[in-house]
C-alpha cells in the first residue's frame, strides 16, 4: 500500500518534470522564433505550383536566421503583376494560379510575424493585377477582350463594388481618389495599343481614358505626382522596346523617352531620378543594366550590377536586388556594391524578396 502510493507519488513527480522540462523547451523555442523575427532585415519567398512555399529570413548582416513555411502555392506565378505592394506592415503578393487551379484572391503578409490571410475578390477571377489602399484591396484579371475589377473590404472580405473593363488588365496604381489601370487593347491585331482608365475608386466608375499608342505589354507602372511612368516592355509587335513612357494625366500628352538599354523591366522613382532595370517576366538573361533618367535635366546615366536584378528595390537610398541566389546593397551615389550575400539553397522557384 504504501509502495504503491509512494509509486504513484513518483510518477507524479516524474510527470511534473517532464511538463515544466517541455514548457521551457518551447517557451525557449518560441523566445528563439521571436527573437529572430524581431531582428530579421530581409524575407525571401521560395514558392512552386503543388508544394508549399517558404520564407527564408535574413539579418542585416545577411546571417541565416530561420525557415518559415506557408502553405500558399503558386504565389506570383501566372501574374502580370510579380512585384509585392507594401503598406505599413503588410506585403501583399498575387496568387492567381496553384495546383492547375485559378485563385480568386491576393495573399497579405504580416511582417511582423509572417501570418498569411486570403483577400478574395469575390467574383471567380484569377486577380492577375492588383493594388491595396487603407481599407481596400483593387484586384483585376480575366481574358484578353475585357477585365473584372473588384473592390474588397481588406479586412471583412466583403466585395464593395465591381466593373467590367474592356481590355486585358496588365498593371493598376492607386492614388487618393482614383485608380488608373492599365489595359491592353486586342481588337485590331495590327494596331494593338494600351488604354489607361482612370477610376473613380468610390464606385469603380471610369472618368476618363488615355490611349498609349503601340504597346502590348508593360511590366512597370509609377505615378509621380500628376505623371504616370511606364516602361515600354514589348510594343504592339510583340518586340522588346527601349521606351520609357511618360504621361502627363491633367492633359493627355505622351511622351516618348528612349533610352540606352532594352528589355525594360522595373521602375524606381527616387528624389530627382528614375532608374530602370531590365529583365523580363520570364527571368531570362539580361546585360544587367540599370538606366538612370535624371527628371531635371534629362540626362540618361547606365550602370551594370553583378547580377540578374530578378527583384530590387530602393531602400534608404541604396539599390537593393537579388537574382534568388545572392543579395547585392550599391549605393545610390556612385552605384558601387557595398555589400552581398548568399542565400540559402531552395528547391522552388525564387518568387520574391522584401524588406522589414
């Protein structure tokens, strides 16, 4: 009897050991997690079609920190829009295709602690453009001769309004009051041309229109100030431009500006300049170049980077890219490399990286 109660006391005793010695084993795992989330500096996302994707976190100092998985595919892939919209603390991304199936939605990303969430657009449509305000997120897809857009409550899910766009949705940029969503026109196959609708982002009504002449495809859109800015990637041909397009929005005029490189594929506006990057939506090689537009004087200054500008950024006034195997930091004065690093093996397909 009293064997059996002093067992059972043991076993007790043996059980609360166990429990505290499990509790600070995660309570430390967890401390760990938090720790590297807290001093991260850069996140890259790793993704394929039928597998889940992953997040691989970096120092500032480009130190491995940990591996976060996600289990949203595909993410980017099928898109016109590869690029991520940032505001705040969430990054949004495009998930139009996974598994041989459509998505009708675009993921959020909290980078603060790296949860993802769903904003559908409620219509059935692959959103292979989009863009996100304050409360909103505008998402558009669909087949060449017209586009679905759709207006969603970000944090309730709901649709708010939707409208039919003639043409196939290839970029969108938010402002205040208005959208201006760049559509391509297909209905002449000798005179394929853009169309950019500016829209009331109320009730998704178009107030007014501005035809670009000669232009398939554009993988690049910024607005600066009452200027929109595009890069002409392919003209009505189908063939690689050399265009950066510039647009006065008050007035309608366009205006042509040629530069010294070709297969153009980001633009980054910063203080007095635009730089433009080449590439192209299929990751092919490039010569490297960054071209360099001067909006005061008009001067064009070329400068070559050591690789693939796969994904880049401006950030605190230095030119931040990765081609999916190594980050590379130039200064925006002289354009020379202040730093690299390598980053870790992935088995998917390099989709994006960004900044905390």
């Amino acid at each position: 009897m009293f064997f059996g109660h002093s067992s059972s006391l043991l076993g007790k005793l043996f059980l609360s050991i166990s429990l505290l010695f499990l509790v600070t084993y995660l309570q430390g795992c967890s401390q760990k997690e938090v720790k590297s989330m807290e001093k991260y500096a850069y996140g890259a996302v790793y993704t394929d079609m039928f597998n889940k994707s992953e997040v691989h976190l970096y120092d500032k100092d480009g130190n491995f920190l940990h591996k976060q998985s996600t289990p949203y595919k595909g993410i980017t892939m099928g898109a016109f829009m590869e690029d991520s919209v940032t505001l705040n603390n969430k990054i949004y991304y495009t998930n139009p295709l996974s598994d041989n199936d459509s998505n009708d939605f675009i993921l959020e990303f909290d980078k603060k602690n790296l949860e993802v969430k769903k904003v559908a657009n409620g219509k059935k449509v692959a959103p292979t453009v989009w863009t996100v305000d304050e409360e909103f997120a505008y998402m558009a897809g669909g087949p060449l001769e017209q586009s679905d857009l759709t207006k969603t409550n970000i944090s309730t899910g709901k649709q708010i309004a939707h409208v039919e766009i003639e043409g196939q949705a290839i970029h969108i940029l938010e402002d205040s009051n208005v959208l201006y969503l760049l559509a391509i026109i297909h209905t002449n196959p000798n005179d394929i041309y853009g169309m950019i609708n500016v829209i009331n982002k109320e009730d998704l009504s178009v107030v007014d229109t501005i035809k670009i002449d000669n232009l398939m495809f554009s993988s690049s859109m910024k607005l600066l100030e009452n200027d929109l800015f595009l890069v002409k990637t392919s003209d009505g041909m189908d063939n690689a431009s050399n265009e950066l397009i510039k647009v006065k929005v008050q007035d309608h005029s366009v205006e042509n500006i040629t530069l010294p490189i070709n297969n153009l594929n980001d633009i980054h506006i910063h203080e007095e300049a635009i730089y433009i990057t080449q590439g192209n939506i299929r990751r092919e090689p490039s010569d490297k170049k960054v071209a360099k537009y001067n909006l005061d004087s008009g001067e064009i200054d070329v400068f070559t980077t050591e690789n693939e500008n796969s994904v880049s950024y401006i950030h605190e006034d230095k030119f931040v890219t990765s081609d999916g195997n190594e980050l590379q930091v130039y200064s925006l004065k002289n354009f020379k490399k202040e730093e690299d690093f390598q980053l870790e093996k992935s088995d998917k397909y390099f989709a994006s990286f960004f900044i905390y």
